[in-house]
C-alpha cells in the first residue's frame, strides 16, 4: 500500500470538508493507496501527465486532484469545495504549480 503525500495545504483543505465529503475522499484514497481506481474520477491532462481528479460527491461537491503514477507514494496535489459548473482556474493553476514542483524535485533526487 502507498503511502500518501500531503502536498501544500491539501491535507488542511480536506479536513474543512464536511464530515461526509471528508469520509468519502479518504475511502477513494485508501482504494487509490491499494491500486484501485476511485468509484468516479476523471483524468486531469491540463493539470499534468498522469494527474487525477477524484469527484465527490456529498453535502456539496468536492475535489480531489492526485498524483499516483509513481511507486513510492500517491502525492494529494490539492483538494478544494468545486462552487461552479467548471473547477475555478485558480485551483487547476495551484494543482499545476504543485505538479510542476513535485516534478522538478524528484529530478533533483
């Protein structure tokens, strides 16, 4: 099983979910930490190669942008409350800088 890696303030941000939305995002990491595709998820390419949104959806709608391609951890890019029909640009460019950081540091290893 994968660990997971908090990136930012993802860990901060899904604990301000409701207890129901909280829950069901932690079930679809667990499933993501043991191999298995989350129950609704969708790819998110503009974010970066391999990049995933995990939907959920409980008391509102919520999101969870996840990295796990690589064997050592799935990194948590960034979660937020999704308000509008489309996710706000400013959380795809927090999830991309993340990604774009996580990238440049693994290069560095």
């Amino acid at each position: 099983m994968k660990p997971v890696v908090w990136c930012g303030d993802s860990l901060e941000r899904i604990r301000e979910f409701p207890a129901d939305a909280r829950r069901s995002a932690g079930h679809q990491l667990d499933r993501v930490q043991r191999g298995i595709d989350p129950y609704d998820w969708k790819p998110m390419p503009s974010v970066g190669l391999g990049v995933r949104e995990i939907r959920v959806r409980a008391q509102g709608q919520y999101r969870v942008v996840y990295l796990a391609k690589f064997e050592e951890a799935v990194y948590v890019l960034h979660a937020f409350a999704k308000k509008t029909q489309r996710a706000a640009k400013q959380d795809l460019e927090l999830a991309a800088t993340r990604f774009r950081e996580l990238r440049e540091e693994r290069r560095r290893q």
